[in-house]
C-alpha cells in the first residue's frame, strides 16, 4: 500500500469527522457589530472544507427584518463570531 492510500482511508476530511451543528428549522441568535440582536430561522446547513459550516437563514425577530436573509459560518460546536444557538 502507497503513503497516498494509506492517507486516504485512514485521515478523513473535516466535513467526514463533523456533524452539522443545526438542522433546518432550528433558531440561533445573531448580533451586528452595532450591538442589534437578531433570531434566526435556519433555512440550509452546507459543511465547508475547513471543518465549519455555512448557515443560510431566514431573519424571524426583530420584526420589521423578517424579509432579510443571514448567511454566516459558525465552527462545529455551533458557534461562530456573534452567533450562538437559541436556548
């Protein structure tokens, strides 16, 4: 066996080793660099090849931005600059 195949079967990719820390319909809190909080709805999770995650959602609070949409990247204990999941 090669050094190449030995890799291959032993080292995973970080998307392999993760699990998403949300699914579709869980909410997390987002704040703006202004200090304005914002709870939002998660519309799609996508694994990046660094071992984070790419979240995709729906603004549901404050009202008045509930036609906004959020995109961030949280690590895989769901957490990432300014976003926490909702407890």
């Amino acid at each position: 066996m090669s050094i190449l195949e030995a890799t291959e079967t032993i080292v995973p990719t970080h998307a392999e080793r993760a699990r998403a820390p949300y699914r579709r319909g869980d909410r997390i809190l987002a704040t703006s660099p202004e200090g304005t909080r914002y709870q939002v709805r998660v519309e799609a999770v996508t694994p990046t090849g660094t071992g984070e995650f790419s979240i995709l959602g729906a603004v549901v609070a404050p009202r008045r931005f509930r036609s906004h949409v959020l995109s961030t990247v949280v690590g895989a204990d769901g957490f990432g600059p300014a976003v926490q999941p909702v407890l």
